[in-house]
C-alpha cells in the first residue's frame, strides 16, 4: 500500500508506493494507452483517467 510521507516544512508530500503499486500503476497504463503509442497519445489517454492508489493507514 501507498505511503504519503509529509515533508519537514510541509511544503511538499512525497509518496512511497510497493512494489504492487507500482506494477499496479504499470498495468493500468498498459489497460489505458494503446501499444506503440506516441507522446500526444499516450497524454491525452492518461489526462482522460484517475489512477488511484490505496494508501496505507
């Protein structure tokens, strides 16, 4: 599960994700933007679509 690690001056979040977040990041985008995308693709079909994460309690 995803961890939101808050900063000394809070001026910035950070987040530690396992390695199941990350894979489950990676097969969302692969579910997502078509294979052998371009860039102008692969941007619009990401800012098309919210990815959540599970964060730690």
């Amino acid at each position: 599960m995803a961890r939101i690690i808050e900063s000394e001056n809070f001026s910035r979040r950070i987040i530690k994700m396992s390695v199941d977040d990350v894979i489950s990041v990676v097969q969302d985008y692969q579910r997502i933007v078509p294979r052998g995308a371009d860039y102008y693709t692969t941007r619009c079909a990401l800012s098309d679509t919210v990815i959540y994460i599970p964060e730690e309690c």
